[in-house]
C-alpha cells in the first residue's frame, strides 16, 4: 500500500483552525499530524527514523494534550469555587484590609485578577487576604 506524503492530512485542516477559540498555543492532532509528515516526508533517507520514535513522539504529544485538558477543567474547578464562595459574601459585612473601607456586600465581581466585593455604597473592596467578613446585624 503507497502512501502519499504530499496529500494533506484532512482536507478540512483550514475550517478547523478558524473554529478554534483557544489561545494560538493549543496544541490538537491534525498539528501533529501535519508535524508527522513533514518529518517524515524530510527525513535523510540514509538515516531514517526508527517507527518507535514516532511512537514516543505520539505518546508524548499525548501527555502534553491531556495536561492541557486537565488545566482547563482545573480553572472551570477554580471559577465555579470562586463563585460560590463570591456568593456567601453577598449580604454580609466586610471591611478591607487597611480597614478603611466597610459595608454591606450587594455585589460581587470576579476578574481574572480576584474578586471585588461592591458594597451597598457604591465602594469597592478588593476581597484579600486581611479582609474581615461578618455576618450581618
């Protein structure tokens, strides 16, 4: 059976790498591939590579797309904690760190950089560590 290294390796390549909404870092198979063939297709052919280093080459691609997966369930981990425990601040009182900031949370805002709490006075206190948290009177 002949194999055509000069045929691309899915015909809808393009369409896919405009679907993507990930950084430019993300790594996915048909990457691979194409990274594959190339080696392949430019190899010196008095020293070809051995078929086991392309396995280790797969299984390490793999690792690395599992860890990639991994962290993002991580962060969805991470937010959703996040805002549940933004959710238990809403109604108490809090004072910042400084203590020069203190009222009652209606609002809670989370930002790639923390959490904010927004008091019923239109203040915000950026909740840190220091912050005081008391229930209600």
């Amino acid at each position: 059976m002949a194999i055509d290294f000069t045929a691309p390796v899915n015909a809808n390549t393009n369409a896919n790498a405009n679907k993507s909404t990930g950084s430019k870092t993300q790594v996915d198979y048909q990457s691979f591939l194409k990274l594959l063939m190339a080696q392949m297709k430019n190899q010196d052919p008095t020293k070809p590579m051995e078929s086991t280093e392309y396995v280790a080459q797969l299984a390490t691609f793999s690792q690395v797309e599992q860890s990639v997966q991994m962290n993002a369930r991580l962060d969805q981990i991470l937010q959703s904690s996040a805002l549940a425990q933004a959710d238990a601040l809403i109604g108490r009182n809090i004072t910042s760190a400084d203590g020069k900031t203190s009222g009652t949370v209606t609002e809670v805002r989370l930002a790639k950089d923390g959490v904010t709490a927004v008091l019923s006075d239109g203040k915000t206190v950026a909740v840190v560590a220091g912050v005081k948290v008391k229930a209600a009177a």
